[in-house]
C-alpha cells in the first residue's frame, strides 16, 4: 500500500471562493479516494476516481486524476462554512491492498 | 441503517490497565480496520483484517491487539504495553466490490489519566 501527501497542510479561504487541494502518490494505483473528516468525527468518503479516468464531478466537487504525474487535485467550488474540515486522499492499488491516509489538508472557510 | 459502530465514544484509563474498544458493522464487509489518530494528524494503520479468523499489523501495532472471530466485529484491545494510548481511534470497513471505499465509524476517544 501507499499513502497519498496531500498539499497544502492548511488553506484558508472566504465562503464563495473555490478551493483546490493537491494529492501526490508514487506508484501505480487502480484508483483514488478523497475524504472529508469533520473535527472529532470520522472520515466521509466524498468521491473515487479510477485510473483510467481523468476527470469526474459530483455536486459542488471536481476531482482530476493525473496518473503520468501521480498526482490528483480536488477542487471545491463555492465553498461554505460548512465545508470547513480536512480532506485526505487516500491512493488504492488494488485487491487486498489497505488504504493508509496522510496528514490531509485543513480547510477553513470562513464567512 | 447500514453502518459502523464503535462504542465507547469516550473512555478513560488509568495507567497499566487494558481497555477494549468495540466495533460492529452490519454492511457484510470483509475487510476492517483500526486506525489512530493523534491531535492534528493523520491517520495511522493499528491493525486490519481482510476476512475472518485471520489478520495483519499495520504500521503502529505494537501495544495493541486484535481479533476477528465473527466477520461482522473486529474488537482492539490497547495494552498496558501502548506507552502514549492518549487518541482517537477509528474503526472502519471495506469491500473490494466498491473499489475498496472505505466506511468509518464515529471514533472512540482514549485518555489515560
């Protein structure tokens, strides 16, 4: 397994604004996964995108997937107050293979 | 509803006992897991269990044990051994249908005292 780095550590924004997070990996995956995690609560699976897809949306949230760099993006546009939380990626590559998180990023939206 | 749940929400310990934090799912997912996380980190993998009877450490198992006798629990039991067991900890299950997504429970917070 492996795990993604998600960049920035922290981003602050104003709500309306959008808000784009990085995740990098280093070796092939058959997908990957972005969660949200509430302070204190645990972590929401908010989209998968499988390596054979460069692009998917759902809702408000876009994630791109770029498996030359290794590396996906999550953007989310119109941000609110409430999805003030920390978002991790989570690499997956493949079957029997445990997902392991990092240290995600903080977002702050703010009014 | 469909879910995971892990009880207690809090605890607290006194330093040199064991305590056991449950978790149960009723998704019929295979695989589950244990996850620690400490005051503004990550995640980190205790222990997880791909199918009954059977398991593996993760990165931070010593001080901690598990079992699965029944596929739909997957109890951790944090030792006397764990020096620093102060932290939140994460239950969580899966299944290879859904590309490995991974459900989670709400958390147990730890506090030894």
């Amino acid at each position: 397994s492996q795990q993604g780095e998600e960049d920035p550590q922290a981003l602050s924004i104003q709500e309306g604004e959008n808000a784009t997070m990085n995740c990098s990996y280093k070796t092939s995956i058959n997908n990957l996964q972005w969660y949200r995690q509430n302070s204190g609560r645990g972590l929401v699976h908010l989209i998968l995108i499988r390596s054979n897809e460069r692009e998917k949306h759902s809702g408000r949230l876009r994630v791109t997937l770029d498996t030359s760099k290794k590396s996906s993006s999550l953007l989310i546009t119109a941000s609110r107050a409430a999805d003030t939380a920390s978002y991790f990626c989570a690499p997956y590559t493949g079957t029997a293979s445990k997902l392991t998180f990092g240290t995600g990023t903080r977002l702050q939206v703010t009014l | 509803d469909g879910g995971i749940t892990q009880s207690p929400k809090y605890l607290f310990r006194k330093e040199g006992q064991n305590v056991t934090l449950s978790c149960e799912q009723n998704l019929n997912h295979d695989a589950m897991y244990w996850y620690r996380q400490d005051p503004g980190q990550g995640l980190r993998l205790i222990y997880y269990s791909q199918i009954v009877n059977d398991f593996q450490k993760g990165d931070i198992a010593e001080g901690y044990s598990v079992s699965r006798e029944k596929k739909e629990s997957f109890p951790l039991t944090v030792t006397s051994a764990q020096k620093n067991p102060t932290a939140f900890y994460l239950c969580a299950s899966s299944h290879p249908s859904s590309g490995n997504t991974i459900y989670f429970g709400e958390g147990s917070w730890l506090t030894v005292v």
